[in-house]
C-alpha cells in the first residue's frame, strides 16, 4: 500500500501567499504576516531597487524598495525570496539570451544578497511559452508561478510551470476559502495558493481587504503555513523516498522528517487517516 505525501506535523492542508516586485507595501504587508503567524514569498526584480535618496512625484503608488532594506525585510522568517527576473521583461518578447540573463543574474544577485540558494521564479507579465520554460530549466529554476487561476486548490504536479489557485482580488477566492477550510483528508494533500501586488493594497485600498483574507485562514488545524521554497523544497524530498516492492516499507535518504497517510476515510473505510513520520536516514515498515 502505497501512502500518500503529508506535509510536517502531518498536515494535510497548507496556505502560501506569493506577491511580485518587491515594492516598499511588502513591509506593511510583510507585518500583516507576522501578526496572523503566516508566510508569504517575495518575487524580486534585483535591477529595480533604489537608493534611499530616491524621490517619486506625490501620489505614485508602485515604489520599489530601498536597497538598503531589501535584506533586513525579507530575511524574516515569515518571508521567502524568489526570483522575478532582473527588470520585469515580458519574456516571449525577449530572445534565450536575454532570458537567460534575466533568470541567471537575477538569482546570483539575490543568492549574493541572502546567501542561500534560490531556485523560483514568478513568471513577470504572465505570458510564457515552451521556451521559456526551457530556458528557466537550464537556469536551474525549480518551480515556477503562472498568473493563470485553478480556482481549486490540488496540489500541482508540476512546478515548472504551475497555476496558483487564484489572486487576492478574484471574487472566487469568496468562495474558496470556506471550500477550502471544510475540505476533508484525501488521497493527496491540498494547497491554498494566493498571488498578487502589495502595491494594489494601497492603490485599491485593499488593506482590510487582505487583513480579512488573513483572519480567516490563520490558526487552522491540520494547515501548514509556509513559504513556496518550504512547500516545493519538501515535497521534492517526498519524491526521493525509496519504496520497498510490495509497498510495505519505505527508507527516507533525505536531511528532513518526511510525513504520510493512508488518505483517511473512503467508502471502503470510515477509519481516520493514520500518519506516518519516517525519520531522516531510517525505514519505516508498515
């Protein structure tokens, strides 16, 4: 019997936010994280950031970060990084040279800046083709964000490209959250996944609009709260498992506590789902 990925804690449910550019409204929002014990991934344009001396005319909402604050803000542990290409190009008008320099030097800055390697990407505009995701792949990027809605929440079983459930402002995520929240264990585990600009917080004053969207997915049992990078990361290490022939052992030959289940109740059994932890380096027989 083969069993079926569970996320730490044996979690079978879990809820990120992605937000693109790196502008100055990621701190604000970054604090709403914080106080509901969230996360959320920063996509970063490492050619955008400005000096702190830098002035907008009045009333310009997109301000990107100040160089100086890029470090200090998404190195909190309720943030994560990737990458977002250096200057925001739409990447099917660029040529694989350009795109490759956008992908490569993109990440060499940003894993300069945060030491530690850094391997998604946010696809900036939202049109991708083959190519793209050819060239991304050689640029050792490992999962890569669409803006294309699922409005579900299955988790994808590709990362390079993958859709996200939907943005902060599409009136289906109404909808989706309670679906979400009330959706029993199953087979595979479930993903929440959330995408947008901080900057239209400001600009559509939306401010109470994703504070509530927070509340009403924090503090939720069986729901892991994490970044692209925790989620993806860990999900690859629950590919390297090793499984016995007859589906009775398994041997885990990653650094990481890997968590699994039977799926739960079905129409064969009204039993709950039991978890499983096989420790790193250990074979679990059941």
């Amino acid at each position: 019997m083969r069993l079926h990925m569970r996320y730490p804690g044996g979690c079978y449910k879990a809820v990120t936010f992605s937000f693109d550019d790196g502008v100055q409204q990621d701190m604000r929002f970054l604090e709403l994280l914080k106080k509901y014990d969230m996360k959320g991934t920063f996509n970063l344009n490492s050619g955008r950031f400005i000096t702190r001396d830098h002035t907008y005319p009045e009333g310009t909402v997109w301000r990107a970060m100040v160089d100086e604050d890029v470090v200090p803000t998404y190195s909190d542990p309720h943030a994560g990084v990737a990458c977002h290409t250096v200057s925001h190009p739409t990447l099917t008008r660029c040529t694989e040279a350009e795109m490759a320099y956008q992908m490569l030097e993109d990440r060499r800055r940003l894993e300069r800046l945060f030491g530690r390697l850094i391997t998604g990407l946010a696809i900036p505009n939202g049109p991708y083709d083959d190519t793209v995701v050819r060239v991304a792949k050689a640029c050792g990027i490992t999962y890569m964000r669409t803006v294309r809605p699922t409005h579900d929440f299955q988790f994808p079983q590709e990362l390079c490209p993958f859709d996200p459930t939907c943005s902060y402002n599409d009136p289906a995520l109404e909808e989706i959250i309670p679906r979400f929240l009330a959706a029993p264990c199953q087979k595979e585990p479930y993903l929440l996944y959330i995408w947008g600009h901080t900057y239209s917080f400001e600009e559509l004053g939306h401010w109470d609009k994703i504070e509530g969207i927070l509340r009403s997915l924090a503090h939720q049992e069986g729901v892991w709260y994490a970044t692209d990078a925790e989620i993806f990361d860990y999900a690859s290490k629950f590919e390297m498992l090793e499984w016995s022939d007859d589906g009775h052992a398994v041997y885990n030959p990653t650094d990481t506590p890997l968590y699994m289940g039977n799926g739960g109740p079905n129409r064969w059994s009204k039993r709950p789902e039991t978890v499983r932890c096989v420790a790193p380096g250990e074979t679990l027989y059941y």
